[in-house]
C-alpha cells in the first residue's frame, strides 16, 4: 500500500511541475475600433486577430465599432460581414431544407444569439478578398498599449 501512495505522490509532484513555467497562457489584452466599408459604419459582422499557431480571437462589430481580446503581438487581421444578395441562389429542395435545419439548431444552440442570419443561402460576405479570408492585414497589439485601430474599407 505504501507503494501505491508513493507512487501516487510522484504521479501529482510531475505533473504539477510539468504545468509549471514551460507551458504558460498565452497573453491577451483589450482592443477596439471602428470598422466602415466605404465610410458607413458596418452594421453586423466580425472582426478576427489571428497570431501564428494559436487560436483566433473572432469578435463581434455591431454599428461600427467593436471592443474585444486579442492575443499581444503581431495579428493578421480579417473582417466578414453579410448582407442578402442581390442574385438569389437556386438550391434543390433537400439542400434548402439541410440549412433550414442547421439554422434552427445554431439558434437553438445560441438562445437565439449569435449571426445565423449570415448562414443563409440568400446571404454573401461583401468583404473584398484583400480584407476578408485572404487578408494580409496586420496589427500589434502591445500590452499596456491603447490598441484602439479603426478600420476604413473600400470595395465595390
């Protein structure tokens, strides 16, 4: 039995020093902004900081402006924002009712929160490509710093 509780304190002891100082928490600090495309506050959509090989810190704009945490150091930044779409796209019937379901169960996944609206097929990202999933942009985020950036994109 001795054994066993020896060995048991051992298991504890390596595994509290092996979560020690090596692996610590990344550190994220407070950013916020603005966000027009061609000078008008966007209404609804998202904002990411994304840093090499960590998680990407999505948050919210809503009129314009958001307030959020990003990860301190060099962010690659990327907007999405929907709106419906002026050519409305043909779906067979079963695909139509595919997303029909998705959107119900995201509501009732988020009480009814979060950006379904942005998952239906009559919606389009309007965000040019330069800003959007291909973005090349980028921002540091300094601790202590004031991080306030305010984002003015042109498309068409």
């Amino acid at each position: 039995m001795h054994q066993l509780a020896r060995f048991t304190a051992l298991a504890v002891a390596i595994g509290v020093v092996g979560c020690g100082g090596g692996d610590k928490e990344p550190d994220y600090t407070n950013v916020s902004g603005t966000v027009t495309y061609n000078g008008k506050p966007i209404e609804k959509g998202t904002i990411t900081f994304a840093t090499d090989g960590r998680s990407p810190s999505p948050i919210d704009i809503v009129d314009g402006k958001f307030a959020g945490q990003a990860m301190i150091g060099s962010n690659k930044v990327s907007v999405a924002a929907y709106r419906k779409s002026a050519h409305e796209k043909k779906l067979p019937p079963q695909a139509a009712a595919n997303i029909q379901a998705q959107m119900k169960a995201y509501q009732a996944k988020n009480s009814g929160g979060g950006n379904s609206e942005a998952m239906g097929p009559d919606m389009e990202d309007y965000i040019p490509p330069e800003w959007g999933r291909g973005s090349k942009q980028m921002r540091v985020v300094e601790r202590g710093g004031a991080n306030k950036f305010d984002f003015d994109i042109k498309g068409k």
